[in-house]
C-alpha cells in the first residue's frame, strides 16, 4: 500500500507539472459541465487549472450553505468550485496527500476569497491520505455532500476509502463522484505498473467488485448518473492493457437507512417542481430516471426516499408511503439498461 500511495505522490508532484503531460486522457474530463460552472471557471486562478486533472464534473445542485468535502482535491478547481456554489456561509474542504498539489491549493486561497467577493474564506485543505480522514479531525454525520473527481481509483484501499466516506456523511448525505472503471479485474502486472496507476487505468475498479463494496459498506443501491467509453489514444499504453475497456463513470449514491437491494413498488408518485437552478424543465436524478416539471412519476421505494429524505426534498412532493406492498417495481427493470440493471438495484 504505502509504496503505491509513494508511486502516486511521485507522478503528480513531481513528474507531472500540468495536464499536458498526461500519457492518455483517462484523466481529462470530455462532457461540457454544466452552465452554473462554466460561469465560475472563469474565476479560477490559471495554474489551478493547468494542474487540474480530472475525468468528469462531479458536483451536483443545491449545495448553498452546504459542507463539501473532496477527495484528492489536488490543486483544489473542484474545491474553489464549490466555494463559490455553497456560499459565504457553506464551506468547502480539500484532502490531498500530495504536497506540491495541495501547497498550490492553499497558495490561492486569498486570492479565491477576494475573487469571489467573501469577506472572509469559506474552504480548508487538509493534507493527509483519502483512506483515514479520522486523523484529519473529520468527524461522523458531519458532511453533506462528499465529491471526488478521478482519484479514488488511484487508491490500494478503496473500501476503507468508501467506509470513511460512509461514515462522515450525514444522514440523507450524498456522495457524488467521477471516476475510471474497468469491465474486468486488473491483471497483477499492470496494477503494479506506476505509469498506468497514475494515468488512471491499473487501479480502475472492476465494475463488479464495485457494487459488492457498495453493498457491504451500506450502499445497496447507487445510481450512474453519466458512463462513457475511454478510447485509449496512446498505442502504447493501449498494447499494455489489451481488451480491457475502461469507462468514466459518474455515480450518485445516498446515505439511507431505508434502500432496499431490489426495487419494490409501493405505488409512490414523486411530483418535481422545476425549482432546482439550471432545472427548470426537468431533473435527472441517474441515467433513467428523468422527472419533468409538474409531472407525475410512477417510482420505486428507492427512488421515492433519494427524493424525499434528502436535500433534493425541497423540489420534490412524494404520494405514498410504504404500508402497502405491491411487488417488485418492474417498471425499472424495463427501463434500465443491461449494465445498470446489475448494479444491484433498479437503476
């Protein structure tokens, strides 16, 4: 473990000086983000960006006046981001275990303040590892949203990663991330290979293996909000890992005691009504699942206490409860496509 994590500090502190050197684009984000952080990029200081790596745009809606922790902020976009989307009165914490990201993080922090027009800062990075945020002071139930874009993989130890993300979330938290899988195992040779573990491909999770962690932490159900095939454009590196497909992947799970490993019908109908900024005409809760404004939604016991038991209450009306059982929600299984239907859940 300890060399693995030494291998990875090497790679980005100190071979990698902006995202220009990456061997692949694993590690760039592709999709366009959405409007609301496309207007505060602008507001980043240059080098944050130009030492930014990241393979998707994992920071979700209503964070005002949230606490936001992100995993392996490196040299904190995300973090600055999130700043700006909670508001003087949120706040926004950085974990990073590499020193020359996280020095650069903190050397723009006034700076951060002053652009955004805070009168005093709203975001703290803490250097440390992803695996113990126990001896980083960050305590249980006391997150709302935990995000992390491309680094978990990067991880020897990802389900004690998941554990403590389990247990600093509050109840009805989110955890919101992006990140690089993988359609099988990773053969011994290659995940040793520092190269291809710092280009995000040799500690990619096996989709599987994924969805048994989730299950064992707590998270019997978690949702795919975005998936995308990686072309691998170095050849290379694409002769190394041979039929292998890599996917980034973005995935929205929520901390609730009350999730079921298959989705029942209990006859809810969940109502949104538009008021989500950026949402005024519908909300994509995962890949599916995609409420229209005003319009009744026929959904799962899952999919009504993601809605209802969370922060997204304040946008949605839920009919029902669950005193009467009407099977399984066959209604998901219909929709959902091969791979999310063995995520194991609906959706």
């Amino acid at each position: 473990m300890n060399k693995i994590l030494e291998q990875v500090k090497e790679y980005y502190g100190k071979q990698l000086q902006s995202k220009n050197d990456l061997q692949t684009t694993a590690c760039c984000a592709i999709d366009k983000p959405p409007a609301e952080i496309r207007e505060i990029l602008p507001l980043i200081a240059h080098e944050i960006h130009q030492k930014f790596y990241g393979c998707g745009s994992p920071l979700p809606p209503l964070l005002e006046g949230m606490t936001v922790l992100d995993l392996g902020c490196g040299t904190g976009r995300d973090v600055y981001i999130a700043s700006k989307l909670v508001g003087e009165a949120g706040c926004a914490i950085g974990v990073d275990m590499t020193a020359e990201q996280i020095d650069t993080a903190i050397k723009y922090q006034e700076e951060q303040r002053e652009r955004f027009g805070y009168k005093k800062s709203n975001v703290v990075f803490k250097k440390g590892y992803i695996e113990d945020l126990k001896s980083l002071d960050i305590k249980d139930n006391s997150i709302d949203v935990v995000i992390s874009n491309c680094v978990i993989n990067l991880s020897p130890a990802k389900e004690q990663v998941f554990k403590e993300i389990y247990r600093v979330l509050k109840p009805g938290g989110e955890f919101y991330f992006s990140d690089i899988f993988a359609d099988r195992r990773i053969p011994e040779q290659l995940a040793s290979d520092p190269v291809l573990r710092g280009e995000c491909l040799s500690g990619a999770l096996y989709v599987e293996d994924f969805r048994r962690i989730m299950a064992r932490i707590g998270w019997i159900d978690f949702r795919y909000t975005n998936i995308r095939n990686l072309e691998i454009d170095n050849e290379d590196v694409a002769k190394k890992i041979g039929f292998i497909t890599f996917s980034s992947r973005t995935v929205r799970a929520f901390k609730l005691d009350d999730l079921e490993d298959v989705c029942e019908d209990y006859g809810q109908v969940a109502y949104y009504d538009g008021s989500i900024a950026e949402h005024p005409h519908y909300f994509e809760l995962d890949d599916h699942h995609k409420f229209f404004t005003n319009k009744p939604m026929l959904v799962c016991g899952n999919s009504a206490s993601m809605v209802s038991n969370t922060r997204y209450a304040k946008a949605f009306k839920v009919t029902g409860n669950r005193d009467v059982h009407f099977g399984k929600f066959d209604a998901c299984y219909t929709d959902c496509n091969d791979d999310a239907a063995g995520s194991g859940s609906c959706c």
